[in-house]
C-alpha cells in the first residue's frame, strides 16, 4: 500500500466510491462528500434521479445535505475507475429457503472488481456470515480485475448500524466497527471513517470477528422478542394480559424491556439466517437461534387466530367480515415495507373469506402495490367495518380520536386489535370498544 494513500484521499486527488445507494449508502454519501471527493454509484437510474431532485427528503432527511459535499452520482460503472477506496453498501436479503441471497453483494463485487485500479481499498458494509468476505469476494475481485489480492489491493469489513427513522443513533452517533487484512489498511480505513463518525472506531481484530459481531446483534433482538411472543402466547392461553404482566416486571432495574409483536423488516427477520446458513455448512445445527425465528414467524399466525376467534364468537358479527389493516412498513414512522410481517397477517386473514384492506398514510402506495400487489386505500374510504387492526405504531394512528373513529364501523360495540399496544385499554373500552391487546 503506498504511503500516501490516506493523504492523497485527503487532498481529493483520489476518489471515495459508494456502491449501493439506500438507506446505509445515502448517509454514507453525505457525511464522507463533506471531507472527501465521492462517488454515488448505483444500477437504478430513477433512484438517481430521485436523489438528485431532492425526492424523499423526509424519508433520507441526509439529501439535504448534498447541496455542500463534493460528490459525482453515476450509473456507469467505468466512472469509477476514478476512485481507489471502495465501500459496497447492497443489500444481502434471504431466498425463499431462508438462505443467504447474495445476488446484489456479487454483482457489485463484480462491478468494482472490473473497474478498481491497483492500489484499492475495497471495504464490505452488507451484513454477511462470518468468512464471506475473504471465502467469496476477496477471489471475486481477483477474478474480474486480474489483481492479486494483499499485493495489489486490500479489503476491509466496518458492518452497517443504521437504524432507519432512528434520528438519535445515527451513522455519526454510533460506534463503527472497523477490520481490515493487515494494520495499514485499518490505518487507512479508521482514518476515513473517524471523520464522519464522532462516536468513534472499534477496531476489531480480524474481518472474521467483524462479520460475525454484525450478524449476531440482530440474533440477540430476535431472540428477545422471541422469549416475549412465547410469553405472550402463552399469558393468551391464561388469560392474562401479557402488557400488564411486562409493566411490572419492568420496575426490576435489570429487566429488560422487549416487547411482542411481529419481526419483519431488511435485518432481524433476515440476519439470523446467515449465521445457521455457515453453522450448517460446517456440521453444526443451531436450535435456539432457529427456535426463536419459528417463534417469530409464526406470530402472524397466532394473531390471526386469535382475531379469528375474538369476531368469530361475537354475536354482532354477521355475514362477510370487513377488516381494515392501520400499517404495513414493518416499523414505526418510515416507509420501509421490505419483509413487512402485516403482509403475511393480510394473506392469513385473507384466506378465510374476510374482505381486508390496509391503510397506511406513512408507506408508498405505488410500492406496496409494486411489492405485494396490494392496493391501499385511504382514510375517507374507511366505512361501515367490524374491526380495526392497529398492526404498526405510527404517531398519526396514536393521534386518532377514538369517538368520531367509532362512527366507521357497523357494530354499536366494535372490535380494536391493538397489536402493539398503542392505545390505553381503559379509554379504549370506556369509548365502547371491545379491545385485544398482544
């Protein structure tokens, strides 16, 4: 690695490239445009365009920072034969067997691997297994560039930690895990990011370690929320009300607060099955991590039935029911509908007859009938309906007044399934409605 590598990134005599513009690139375009020469590098030209008018601001609020950085947005490739430090921020989603889809993670290693001169730096930010870095995409770049690897370029692996909508943890406020072949290259690679992040670096021993700490941080959320759904459950077959129960065990100082609901979205319901992917490959079954990922995908299920059985036994429930769904993204406050576990409540629902819609004035209609080729309909069309589903704990459906809301359903004494908890239980029912909680 020559000396002046760090230097001549610094004098903006070579390029910073990010491949893959979303919710890990955007930010990363941003912060580094403001000490560094960037390049935006993606395959969608429309998301392109998008970022360059300024679009979804409120969605990626970084945009607007983009008036004050040094940056290039491209859709060819050949312009980043420009750059020498590369960051690969795509996604590594599941296939349909729940095993790692790496699709996106080997065309962009492709891409960069044919267009990175000597002397590169190519850094991974996708949530991988531990090993995929060096196992697959160290030969990869060999392969499409003709390099030899630890001679002619080096990689490194700083995972991502965003949180989208997350405006305390974000990509400056939180800690960045770096890792690299050899001292140089983490030299290098701190150096960069120390600019943008003032939480700090962690400097992790080895790409290995880096890969493997990623992967587990979302193994242990969904195996929290897991214990809670398995509570939650089984408080159901009890009797108890679950809420209560986690408010007072929460007064114990070292409790720790989770709640249950359904896991869905590009990271905890995806994760974990990167790490049994690897551990099955080497011999070894993992049963906790798998049990929890049953626990939590089938969560959909059990709130199906048990809004089944609730409007079922109702003695006002007559003819075809009319559901109405109150979100689809798979968390509170975003757009984001990748791996949204409502969908998988809608389809249950679904089979059994109900006429179900879903109304969510936070997601993207256009998407969500892109991605699901469902068509969302609007608050005004919301009418003479037995029960609402409050799936996602939006602030706008908090904001909802509960007695004119009673006026759009058929039955003086309505159903509201809260499955997150959202409304107070005694006002809810003090207005008239019959109410479920998870």
């Amino acid at each position: 690695m020559p000396k002046n590598f760090y230097k001549d990134i610094e004098n903006k005599k070579k390029s910073i490239a990010v491949v893959g513009l979303g919710y890990v690139g955007i930010p990363l375009l941003v912060k580094l445009g403001k000490y560094f020469k960037t390049i935006g590098f993606d395959i969608d030209k429309n998301k392109l365009e998008n970022i360059k008018n300024g679009e979804n601001l409120e969605e990626f609020p970084e945009l607007d920072g983009l008036k004050n950085v040094d940056y290039v947005l491209t859709t060819d490739e050949k312009i980043l034969k420009t750059a020498s430090f590369f960051i690969i921020t795509v996604p590594t989603p599941i296939n349909s067997h729940n095993d790692p889809d790496l699709t996106s993670v080997i065309n962009a290693t492709k891409i960069v691997g044919r267009n990175m001169p000597g002397n590169s730096i190519v850094v991974y930010e996708s949530t991988v297994y531990p090993g995929l870095t060096e196992e697959i995409c160290v030969p990869l770049l060999e392969e499409q560039s003709g390099l030899k690897n630890k001679i002619d370029f080096w990689v490194g692996y700083s995972p991502e930690r965003i949180n989208p909508g997350d405006k305390v943890h974000t990509l400056e406020n939180i800690v960045k895990v770096i890792s690299a072949q050899d001292k140089t290259t983490l030299e290098i690679i701190e150096n960069i990011y120390s600019k943008i992040v003032k939480a700090g670096v962690y400097k992790a021993e080895s790409i290995k370690v880096a890969e493997a700490a990623k992967v587990i941080e979302n193994i242990q959320r969904d195996l929290n929320i897991a214990l809670v759904n398995e509570l939650a459950i089984l408080f159901s077959k009890l009797g108890i009300d679950s809420t209560q129960v986690f408010n007072a065990a929460k007064t114990k100082w070292n409790f720790l607060d989770f709640r249950p609901g359904l896991v869905g979205g590009h990271c905890i319901g995806v994760d974990p099955f990167y790490l049994t992917y690897k551990a099955k490959e080497i011999g070894y079954h993992p049963e906790i991590i798998l049990a929890g990922r049953r626990i939590n995908d089938g969560m959909s299920h059990f709130i199906g039935d048990e809004i089944l059985k609730n409007l079922l036994i109702s003695s006002e429930t007559k003819g075809r029911l009319k559901i109405i769904l109150f979100g689809v993204t798979f968390k509170e406050n975003i757009k984001d509908i990748r791996n949204s576990k409502i969908i998988d409540l809608y389809n249950y629902l679904r089979q059994y007859g109900i006429d179900i819609e879903i109304y969510d004035p936070i997601a993207d209609c256009s998407e969500v009938y892109s991605v699901y080729n469902i068509k969302m309909i609007e608050y005004k069309d919301i009418n003479d309906i037995d029960a609402a589903i409050f799936c996602v704990a939006h602030d706008c459906f908090k904001q909802i007044n509960l007695a004119d809301f009673k006026s759009n359903f058929k039955n003086k004494n309505p159903y509201i399934f809260d499955i997150k908890g959202i409304f107070d239980k005694k006002i809810v029912e003090d207005t008239g409605f019959r109410y479920w909680r998870l």
